[in-house]
C-alpha cells in the first residue's frame, strides 16, 4: 500500500498527475515549461506556462517537453518533474525527503524511453522509481479486476497517444499504441481552419472547438461556435463561425485509426477471453474519452458494449497509485 512518501505519477503528454492515497490526486497541472531563450532559465511550468502558449514575447516560449507520450526534451522534462515533485510535497507532506514514485510508461515505448523516463524521475529527487504500462495503470484506476483470469479491455485516449489493451491477470494478453490523441486531434481542427477560412487559430483555440463542438463519427444536432484567429490573406484579425458537423468530417481520418487499432487488438484476442469481452465490454479512459458522441460511435462500431470510466482523466494516476497493493498477487504487474 502507498504511504505517506510514496506517489504514483502519470507523465502525460498534456498533463501531469500526481496520486497519494492519503490526499487523491495532489497535483494535476499541463506538461508545459516556459523558458527564457536568452539565458535558458525556466520561467513558468504547468498552469501558468500553458497560458503563455501563443502569447508570450519573442525571448520566452512555452514548450512541451513530452511528445506522443515520450520525453522530447531531457532537461525540461526533469525540471518539470522537479516542479511537480515539490508542489506535491507540500500539498502530501512528505514523510521523508525523497520519496518512492511509481510511474507509467507508453506499453509501446522501447528500452530506451523507458530509461529515460526512469532517469528523469530519479533525477528530480525520487528514491525508488517502479514504471507500469500506462493501459494497465488505466484498468486499475478505472476499477477493473486487473488480477483476475478475466479479459478487461482498456482504450486509453490521451494527448499524445492512444493505448488499446487486452488485460488479463495482470499481465498485456493483447496490445496497440498509436501516436494519435488530442493533440493530434487540435492539430487536425487546426489545419481544417486554415484550408477552408484561410484563418490562422492557436492551439487552445483549436482544444477549446474540440471540447465545445467536437463529435466523433455520429449523427447529432448542429452546434456552432464563433473563433478569432489571424486572416492569412490582410494579417488581420478575423472570426469565422464553425459548424460541428465540419468538425466531425475533419477528425474523421484520425478517429479511423483510433477504431483500427481497436479492431486490431481485439482480433489478436485468444478465443477463451472474447467471451468476456462481450459479456464485460469496453473501458474508455482519457481526455479524448469525453469527446462527445465518443462511446455511442464506438460501440457501434465494434459490436460490444462500451462506457466511459468514472474518472477518465485520472485514471491513470489512480492507477499508478494503487498498482502497489497488487505487486503481492502479481508480482510481473510493477516493473
């Protein structure tokens, strides 16, 4: 069980949450770090440095040290998890200076990342660092029976990526990660505005039409929304008024290859599991689960029951925070 000094962590792509058992989720704040260019000092982290995104003079940027659910860039990333690691120990009390992290890595990432991601940890003032694979942490946040002979089928869709798992006592039976999630999703919504209007938006303009009006692949009642961005034609500036249903047809593409890899997971299923998956269903966990029309689409789809985990955007700190107290039943389940 987690004491006092020990935390699970989950290093997203966009954001960065901090578990306890005593306190829940301590820190959730976006994987963001602003730096000065001229003397390469960190100015802002988290919160603060995402409302510098697009904003800031020309010497200071905001940048994501982390991409597709990987470590981009070394040094910010330990200097963020340093930030991180400081703000939780006021807000948990640490016991000890230093305290013992559990953290989650991509089910897809190689040695190295892995290694990297240890580092980083260890180098912002961790004593013991155990990594788990993000779609399980994902199943144990959103209380399934991870340590049970069950199939438990996980879609973790996160900002960089998207995890689909098969879980069965513990262990990955049948896995598929790709490097699309939210940020892909922005991207998309910000390219579709600069083809049809010839108007340039920001990044959180693009997640806010994605949050207010953006649909997966079903049939649903029009929802429009004004946005403001730079006229790429005079330079000035210039809204425009968007449609849900363009929104729908521009993430079309990228929620294809969300199902595919779906598909292709529960095709690689051992027979005597897929009972189980159309008895228990489909776990939707992430930002991009909230998505609206999200489980209707897919469950159509893929012929299963699908629903969405009570906390999706926490899942998996949840989980990296309780997966202690199953390392006596399933010892392979922490690395």
């Amino acid at each position: 069980m987690l004491s006092n000094f020990e935390i699970g962590i989950d290093l997203g792509t966009a954001n960065i949450l901090v578990y306890s058992k005593n306190k829940g989720i301590a820190v959730n704040e976006p994987s963001v770090v602003a730096i000065d260019t001229e003397t390469k000092k960190v100015v802002a982290f988290g919160t603060e440095a995402k409302e510098m995104i697009g904003k800031t003079p020309e010497k200071i940027i905001a940048i994501r040290p982390l991409k597709e659910g990987v470590i981009a860039d070394y040094d910010l990333t330990t200097e963020l998890l340093k930030h991180i690691m400081r703000k939780a120990s006021k807000s948990v009390g640490f016991a000890v200076r230093k305290p013992n992290v559990v953290i989650c890595t991509p089910s897809g990432s190689t040695s190295v990342e892995r290694r990297a991601i240890h580092d980083a940890v260890r180098n912002a003032g961790a004593k013991k660092i155990q990594l788990i694979e993000e779609p399980v942490a994902a199943a144990i946040g959103a209380g399934m029976p991870v340590d049970e002979p069950v199939a438990n089928v996980v879609v973790d869709i996160g900002g960089g990526n998207t995890e689909v798992a098969i879980i069965s006592f513990g262990g990955v039976v049948s896995c598929h990660s790709i490097k699309i999630g939210g940020d892909r999703l922005d991207e998309e919504i910000i390219q579709h505005v600069r083809k049809e209007y010839n108007v340039l938006i920001g990044e959180r303009t693009a997640e806010n039409v994605k949050m207010e009006i953006g649909y997966a692949l079903v049939d649903h009642e029009e929802l429009s929304m004004e946005v403001r961005g730079r006229d790429l034609v005079t330079g000035l500036p210039k809204t425009v008024t968007l449609s849900s249903y363009e929104i729908r047809d521009a993430l079309k593409e990228s929620l294809s290859h969300i199902l595919e890899a779906i598909r292709a997971t529960l095709e690689d299923c051992p027979a005597e599991l897929s009972g189980d998956i159309v008895d228990r269903g489909v776990i939707l966990t992430g930002g991009c689960a909230l998505m609206k029309g999200m489980e209707e689409w897919l469950s159509k789809e893929i012929v299963v029951p699908v629903q969405l985990a009570e906390n999706p955007l926490e899942s998996v700190a949840i989980g990296t925070g309780q997966a202690l107290k199953y390392m006596h039943k399933i010892p392979a389940l922490v690395k």
